[in-house]
C-alpha cells in the first residue's frame, strides 16, 4: 500500500498536478457535524431534566463526557 502511495505521489509530482487541498473542506464538515452533536446531546438534557425529574444516568454523564471531547476536538479543529 505505501508502495503505491508512493509510486502515485511520483507520478503526480512528476506530470505537474498540483495536489487539492480540502483543509477547510474538512473543517467546515467537522464543525457542522460537531455543531449538531451538540445540538442533539442538548436536546437530550433537557429532556432528562423536564421529563424525569432530573434524574441521570451513567449513559448521560458518558454523553457528557463524549461531548467535552467533541469540544475540545473542535477547538484543536478550529487552530
């Protein structure tokens, strides 16, 4: 596999094209669906909050804690 990787990039390289780049590509796609993780996971808690008299589970502090990730994933995203 990385042979061929590598035999790709060469023959690349050496007929003139100029690689894509889809940085912001990626990024933009990252926040939208970072975005809507977010959403969900704040719909969540507030349905836990109203319907269940606020009572969590260990699923709900692991959503949590998944989020905290997503944020800070986002963040390192962003930079």
């Amino acid at each position: 596999m990385l042979i061929a990787l590598a035999t790709e990039k060469y023959s690349k390289d050496s007929c003139g094209v100029k690689p894509r780049d889809r940085t912001r590509k990626v990024a933009v796609i990252g926040l939208t669906f970072g975005a809507l993780a977010l959403i969900a996971y704040g719909l969540r808690i507030m349905s836990r909050i109203n319907g269940s008299g606020g009572s969590f589970g260990m699923d709900d502090y692991v959503m949590t804690l998944a989020m905290v990730c997503i944020i800070l994933l986002e963040y390192l995203n962003m930079n």
